[in-house]
C-alpha cells in the first residue's frame, strides 16, 4: 500500500501516549494514526512556520480551495477577498493612530496567534477592550 511519496517510519511512544492518542482518534473521526500522525506533524510544522513567514496561511487556504468545489471555492475566495479589505483599512487607522516599536509588534502578534488558538477563532473586539484574553 506504500506509495512512491509515502515512506514508512517507525515510533515508539509510552502506552499512556499512544491510548489518548487512539481516544482522540476515534473522537475526532480519524480513520488511521497514519492519518492522525501526518496530520499533526503538519500541523506542528505550520504551527512553528506560522511564526516565521506569512505565506504559510496563503498555502493552506490554496489547497483548502483547491479540494472545495468551483461554487464554494468561489465564494470562499470573495468572503477572503472582503475581510482582507476590512482587515487592511483597520490596519492603516492603527498604524496612523500610534507607533509601534518592533518588540510590541511581536508581543501583541505572538498574543493575537494564542488568543485566536485558545479560542478557535472566535476572538470577539469587545472581549479583547474588556481585557478577557489578557489574563
């Protein structure tokens, strides 16, 4: 069943790992570790790049659209298209308001990735100003 992309690779992990791991699967529709296991490690690599270059979430959202269907990959791509617009205006009004200096830059984009982390991307404005993502 190898493929010629495919190579086998052998773990060993602690049996404690290895049953949360089988649990995890089997709630979140796994069909194999080899599908969980890939996907993690793909995920954790994202997760580090994410830290590094911004093109990242532009290859992902590619692929993701290269698997949808015409009607839905079109409408995903205008929706994108739209909150890139918003999202550039708020980001010039911020930048003309205040000034910046590099490591608060840093700090507030290393905080915005684990608030929208912790909560799968339901970051809410009005929960930022009250201050409920800085505790």
């Amino acid at each position: 069943m190898d493929s010629d992309n495919k190579q086998r690779v052998s773990l060993y992990l602690d049996r404690e790992t290895v049953k949360t791991v089988d649990l995890f699967m089997k709630k979140h529709g796994y069909r194999s570790r080899n599908e969980f296991f890939e996907t993690a490690a793909e995920n954790l690599i994202a997760d580090s790049m994410i830290k590094t270059s911004n093109d990242l979430l532009s290859d992902k959202l590619g692929k993701t659209l290269a698997n949808a269907t015409e009607e839905n990959a079109k409408a995903i791509s205008k929706g994108l298209f739209r909150y890139a617009v918003q999202l550039e205006m708020l980001m010039r009004v911020i930048a003309q308001m205040n000034s910046f200096t590099d490591e608060e830059l840093e700090d507030m984009r290393r905080e915005a990735i684990n608030n929208v982390r912790r909560t799968r991307g339901k970051v809410r404005l009005d929960e930022i100003i009250k201050g409920y993502y800085n505790e």
